[in-house]
C-alpha cells in the first residue's frame, strides 16, 4: 500500500496547520459568486435530483463537461461547491452539481433520503449526460460522502460502465463504520452534532407529516445522540438495511479499492478529523487505476492555502491542474491512463 501513496503538493501556512482550523477556515472565508441554472432531473423512480448549472453554460456542445456530488448535507452554497464550479467554469468546462435527494430547494417525494452508497441516481445522470453531450468529455469530483457514492459506483461499473473519463475523490470516509466513530471522539463531535442537527431538522417535519416509514417518533429522533445510532434508526431502514452495521459494511467504498478500473484521483489528509489516520493502512491495495495523494495536513475538506497574497483552496487549484490535463490534446493519446497517472514522482 505504502509504494503506491505519493504526496500532495499541499504546504499549510505557518500556524493554520492544525486539522480543525483548517477544516473550519473556508466556513469563515469568501465564496466567489457564481450564477447558476437550476434543472429538475426526474428520475425513474417518481422521485427527483436538482442540477445546478455553473452559469453562463457553454456554447459548444463538446465542452468538457464537470461533474460534481457534495458531502452529506451539503450544497451548491457549500465552500468547495462554490471554489470547484468556479474553477472549472473558468476553465471553459460545463460545471454541473447533483444535490442529492431532498439537499436542494424543494424536499424529495418518495419516503426515503439519500445515503453513502445510493450510486443508483448518479448512475442516471451520467446516462442522461452521456444523451445530451455524447461527444463531451466527462470528469466527475465527489466531496466526502459523495466521494465515497462516486468511488463506489465507480467501482461497480468498471473502467467502460460509464460515460466518463476520469474521477476524483476528496476526503471521503471510505470505512464508514470507522469514520462513524472518529466522529464521536473528543473536538470531532462538534461535526457530528453539526451533521446530526441538520438531519433530524429534515426528518422531523417528515416524521410529523406521517410521510417516512418509520416505528420512530420526534421524541426518539430528538434522543439520537450520535451519526451511528441515526444510521441505525433512520438511514439504514429507509433504504433497506437491517441496521447501521449492514449499511456502513454494503455502502463503504473502501474495501472496493482494488477493483477500480477507471483513472482515479484520491486526495486526502492524514489529519482528517472525520476518519482515523490509520484509514488507507486499514484498506486494500488500491489497483493500478488509483493514484492516492495524502497531505500530512489539510483537515476534512480544508486545505488552504496562502498564495496571491491571501488564503485560497489548494483544492481548486489542484483540481483545476487535473481538469486542464484532461482536457489537453495529451490526455486521450492511446494507451493513456490519466494525466495523474503519468506525471513525475507518479
């Protein structure tokens, strides 16, 4: 496992090295402004997604097209959803963001929600995508939860199961079970109770509505006091689990590492308070497709930076290298694997 690590270009300035400052720093930070055009995929279901659209959209039909999923509970106005649409807008690409069930303006119809595994509505998109732009080349991001669903579903589908060239995965909680317990330990449970807040206030007015299937009332929803009993409560029977347990072990994305066929991009923080720091020592071998690159510091979904003169998301910038690679004419010579694949110390 130890070969095939290599080390993120990330440098944290003097004294924002600690991992909960900079976890928390891009909350406190300016977000750039950025336009959108909101789109409702309907899915087969019944039920719907909302696209967000980076806007003004391209003209070109064979724009490359990026494609993004947030974290749980996050959004288009998250800080990295804002810096990641952004950069590659700016680059020309076609900037899209999935909002998971129920995460966008409206909430979801169906009796259900969205959790670490649901590939099934990600698996659409790229369907449809792969209709409306078939000539595009396509690169997808997911941000923690989402990158572990995008992992994952990246993983079932093998290297020609999508429409899509390339993936990249940030800070994303690949043993869930294990990241459901860092998260009950010591300052980390000021993330968990954040999280938590935002999922019962969801639930509640559904609970109270009769609309979810659940033997729970607000009382016991009230007295969840931590990620894993939620999951055991909540997620997990919404989604046909038998339990918290059986959800983290079918929906974690982690032990699928060596399966992945398609040029995968990991980044990651070995400071990361939302899992332990022994998590990709814990995982398989990552296959030959995976090119993981760890920070010593960087916190979960942090990474800032001091450069122009002022903090900014390491992140975008390194995404936005990756982006640029894809799109040069370099990137689709035969036999090619992905630009992160071939660059020096890879």
């Amino acid at each position: 496992m130890r070969e095939r690590r290599h080390d993120a270009d990330f440098s944290p300035p003097r004294g924002l090295t600690n991992a909960h400052v900079q976890t928390l720093l891009p909350r406190v930070l300016p977000r750039p402004p950025l336009a959108r055009d909101v789109e409702v995929l309907e899915l087969p279901d019944g039920d719907f997604v909302e696209l967000n659209w980076a806007s003004p959209q391209p003209v070109d039909p064979v724009a490359p097209i990026f494609v993004l999923f947030h974290g749980l509970e996050g959004s288009f106005d998250s800080p990295y959803a804002r810096w990641l649409l952004s950069a590659a807008s700016d680059l020309g690409w076609r900037a899209v963001l999935m909002h998971f069930r129920g995460c966008g303006s409206q909430p979801n119809r169906l009796p259900r929600a969205y959790h670490s595994g649901d590939t099934a509505d990600a698996y659409w998109l790229f369907g449809q995508l792969a209709h409306r732009f078939p000539k595009a080349l396509k690169v997808a991001t997911g941000v923690s939860l989402g990158g572990n669903m995008l992992l994952k579903l990246v993983a079932e589908q093998g290297g020609d199961g999508l429409d899509l060239a390339g993936a990249i995965v940030v800070s994303a909680p690949l043993d869930l079970a294990a990241s459901a317990d860092r998260l009950h330990l010591g300052f980390s449970q000021i993330y968990e109770r954040h999280l938590l807040g935002a999922l019962k206030r969801k639930v509640r007015g559904r609970l109270v509505r009769g609309e979810l299937p659940l033997p729970l009332d607000t009382g016991g929803l009230a007295s969840l006091s931590s990620l894993r009993a939620y999951d055991d409560a909540v997620t997990a029977p919404l989604h046909g689990f038998e339990g918290a347990i059986d959800y983290y072990q079918r929906a974690s994305a982690g032990p699928l590492l060596a399966e992945i066929e398609l040029p995968t991009l990991i980044l990651h923080a070995d400071d990361d308070p939302f899992m332990p720091a022994t998590l990709y020592e814990r995982l398989p071998a990552p296959s030959s497709a995976v090119h993981l690159e760890i920070a010593r510091h960087g916190g979960h979904v942090g990474f800032m930076e001091w450069r122009n003169g002022r903090l900014e998301p390491w992140l975008a910038r390194r995404i936005s290298q990756e982006l640029q690679a894809w799109s040069s004419p370099a990137a689709h010579w035969p036999g090619r694997t992905g630009p992160h694949l071939t660059r020096s110390g890879s």
